[in-house]
C-alpha cells in the first residue's frame, strides 16, 4: 500500500499527483488507516502471499504502468512455492482485459482446471 498508492495517485491524476511528496502521501496513508481502523502498514500483499498455502495466479501485463510488473514479480517472489506468475508482453492494466489472443483466458483456465480440479487433471 505504502509503495503503490503514491505512484497510483501520480500516474492516474499526472498534474495533481506528482505536486504531492512522498511525506504527504504516507501521512494521508497513516490518516486513512486511522479513520478506517486498520493499520496501513499490515496492508501488505507480500505478507498476505507469504501467510496463505492457498495457490496464486499472478498475471501482470509487461507495460502496465498504473501496477508496475515488479510488484507481480515482488509477490512471486515472496511465494515461490505456491504461486505461478505470468507476464503477458506489450500488456498494460487495461489492454490486457481485452485479451485479443486468448492468451489470459487460456492460461487463467488452465491453471483453474489444475487447482480447482485436482493437480492430476490435464491442463490446457
């Protein structure tokens, strides 16, 4: 959350954003988990990877410039044993839902069909 929400905020609102600094940004963090009642800092997705055995899909478009792809790689990383990343090339955050070729749709249900099947159960 720390590491994400800044570069969010600058590349989605470019003007705004980027006038923000980082000190601004993780005290508008802190202050948000206050209010919310939760605690930014354990808002952590490699922690979150790193605490379950549950298997992991992690597909990441190479071009996605609102998530960069080191935050996939990061995850995978943290949780090699249980997680599969996927990097889909020339994928931004959108274009990849458009998935021209097929090629999310196929490995997302191939690796469905393997863990919600059974490890034995042929993949696509």
């Amino acid at each position: 959350m720390r590491d994400e929400v800044p570069h969010f905020g600058r590349t989605m609102v470019p003007g705004v954003g980027t006038a923000i600094s980082d000190e601004t940004y993780q005290e508008a963090i802190s202050e948000a988990g206050q209010k919310a009642g939760f605690d930014p800092d354990a808002a952590s997705a490699v922690a979150a990877i790193q605490r379950t055995e549950a298997p992991v899909l992690l597909m990441h478009g190479t071009d996605d410039k609102v998530v960069p792809c080191w935050h996939g790689v990061r995850l995978h990383e943290a949780a090699r044993d249980h997680s599969r990343l996927v990097l889909i090339p020339g994928m931004g955050h959108t274009t990849i839902w458009c998935d021209q070729k097929g090629e999310v749709a196929d490995r997302a249900c191939a690796w469905f069909d393997r863990h919600l099947a059974g490890r034995d159960s042929i993949a696509r």
